[in-house]
C-alpha cells in the first residue's frame, strides 16, 4: 500500500507539470530553429586567424560522425546548484551533505511512462553565499536557478529541497509551458499555507498548476526569490571528473567567449549582476562528453531589443555539441543574440522553442 501512494505521489507530481502538453510537437531539425545563411545573414567568422590564440590541446579526440539531433531526453525544468566548484564526484548526486544528494532522495526521478525527464539537475559554478565557515556542509545555505523561469532561489539547504520542489519549483513554468505575457516569478510562485515568501503573502498556486500531495512543511523555509538578471545564458560541462576533455574545453571557450562578448558590453563574469548581458556558467556532465564540447544557450523572451524591464522567461534552448573556439564568434553573433544556429547538422542536438510550440524531443 505504501509503495502505491509513493507511486501515485510521483506519477502526480510528473503530470501536474504540464510536461508533454497537446500544443507542443517534436520537430524535424530544420523546423526547430533557423540556420544561418551567409548570403543574407553574413560570415560566422571575421577570419582573422592572427587574433585567434586559444586552441584545443593537441590530440583533443572527438565523435564527428554520430548524428547528434533528436536524441537528448526531455526535460521540463532545469536547476542549477551554486557549489563555487568547476568539477565534482563521478556522480553529483553522491556528492555527500549536498542539495543534489538531497534532489536524489526526492520523487524527481525520470517518468518512465512518458520518456520525459522532469527535473535536469546540474551543480554549477555560481558562487556559494558567503558563510563563516561554522555551519556544517548540509545545514549551509546555496543558490538554485531554476530555468526556464530564470529564477535565482537563496538559501536553500539540503534538509529543504523537497519543500523547494514540492511548492517552489511546481507552479514554475516548464520548457512545454506555452509563453505568456511577462509577469512576475513572485506572482507565480505560491508559498505554501500562506506563508510570507520574500516578503510577498500568498494564499494559493498558480492557476492550472496543482501542487503535488504532500505533507505541510516542519518549518517555514526562509527562501529568497529574485530574477536572474542576465538576458542570456551559455552553459557548459567542465565536468573534467567525468570526461577530462569536458576539464579542458570549458576554461578555454570560455575565455574565447569573452574575447567577443566584452566588445559588446555583454559579458559578465560570475560577480556581475547588472541587468542584462550574458551569463556564462560551467556545469556538471549532461550526458554526450564524447561530443565535447557541449554548450546550452538560454534565451529570455523579449532579449529580441525590448528593454530589460520586458524580458520573461526563456523561450529558446538551444543545445550545441562539438563547439570548438573558433565557433564562439558566430554562436555568439547568430545563435545568442539572434536564436540561430550556424552549423546545424554538426553541432545542434536539440532544445526547445516555446514561442513555436517545439521540441526536438
């Protein structure tokens, strides 16, 4: 009997989400996002090679030949864990005292009757809040970013991630939420039993979003929730403990990324929280390391020339494979800053589109 309540608790948590909703189709590639085409839209690339001095180290080995599209899992939410690291164990949910050891404990798991993998988790390089240091490893508060809200949560602790989840993360939109004018994350978010949260009261949830069933919290988390600032975001794997060429490549486009962003007055590093601009965040293993290096660019809604005030939440992913860093210039000129993709059949393996109505799942 207990084991069945555990499993309707989890096929209502998966269902609740709006995670395969009737509007939203898979796409063949050449629907999903529009390619770059150089006749119009001009060279990825200025060619100057001379200013190019950041290469992959020799005997850097990759897959070329396996087709990349359409084989990535679905994901409704992506949540990145701020730990100040660029590596972690094998495993980052066996990372012990940690929010992901914590997320491994909760009813988040892959749904296996719909293929659909609900929460992507992945630890970060944000860094940690500061601390004295004298609080033990699972009772020191972190950040979360929830995408593709882009939302930042403070001061979440291992012993409250299943609260996070249960009444934060739920009335979220989702990758398959269909856009909506821009509104507050804070007027989407309910805090549970009318509690205070960051100041705002709320007495119920997100229309059309039912929380999943689940017992009243033990105590009052004291989460802070703010927007993330940034219009745009690159991730990518530096998870050299899985893969040592995901270790390698990550620094290096990174570094390429900001030669072409700074110009721009886009970059931001780790400390910058200026309105705007473009984040860049190393993050854990997201599966293909043989197709290093991997790359996933969020878009906000409204980052197409409105003023910061208009942007929303992200209406593009769009997941790049095999990004060397003689690419970081077209991606940032055609598939950051104008939803893009330069070299589809090499490098796409998929995303989502929440303006069309698209998935590459």
């Amino acid at each position: 009997m207990l084991f069945f309540r555990a499993l309707q608790k989890s096929i209502a948590f998966f269902t609740s989400r709006r995670s395969s909703p009737s509007s939203f189709s898979s796409a063949p590639i050449e629907e999903l996002f529009p390619y770059v085409d150089p006749a119009i839209d001009g060279k990825d690339c200025d060619h100057d090679c001379a200013t190019c001095e950041i290469h992959l180290p020799k005997g850097f080995k990759i897959d070329k030949d396996e087709q990349l599209y359409g084989h990535v899992n679905g994901w409704a939410t992506h949540m990145l864990v701020a730990t100040g690291k660029t590596d972690w164990v094998h495993d980052i949910r066996d990372e012990k005292g940690s929010v992901m050891e914590a997320v491994k404990h909760c009813n988040v798991e892959p749904n296996k009757l719909t293929g659909i993998q609900s929460l992507m988790l992945s630890a970060s390089n944000m860094p940690l809040p500061s601390s004295d240091g004298s609080q033990p490893i699972s009772d020191r508060p972190t950040t979360v970013l929830l995408l593709p809200s882009f939302t930042l949560i403070d001061n979440v602790t291992p012993a409250m991630v299943q609260e996070l989840i249960n009444h934060y993360i739920s009335p979220l939109p989702t990758n398959t939420t269909p856009l909506k004018p821009t509104e507050s994350t804070q007027s989407v978010i309910a805090a549970p039993n009318g509690h205070a949260c960051n100041g705002h009261a709320s007495n119920g949830h997100a229309s059309g979003s039912p929380l999943p069933d689940c017992s009243p919290p033990l105590q009052q988390p004291a989460f802070t929730i703010r927007p993330c600032p940034h219009k745009y975001l690159i991730l990518m794997c530096s998870h050299r403990t899985r893969d040592v060429r995901c270790g390698q490549s990550a620094p290096l486009l990174r570094r390429e990324f900001e030669r072409h962003l700074r110009p721009l007055g886009l970059y931001r590093d780790l400390h910058d929280e200026r309105p705007g601009g473009v984040g860049i965040y190393f993050i854990s293993h997201v599966g293909g390391h043989k197709f290093a290096a991997n790359v996933m660019v969020y878009r906000r809604a409204g980052s197409d020339g409105e003023s910061e005030e208009a942007l929303g939440e992200a209406s593009q992913c769009i997941w790049l494979a095999r990004v060397r860093p003689e690419d970081c210039e077209g991606i940032v000129k055609f598939t950051v800053l104008q939803g893009k993709v330069v070299k589809p059949e090499r490098q796409l393996r998929g995303g989502f589109d929440r303006a069309k109505g698209l998935v590459s799942w």
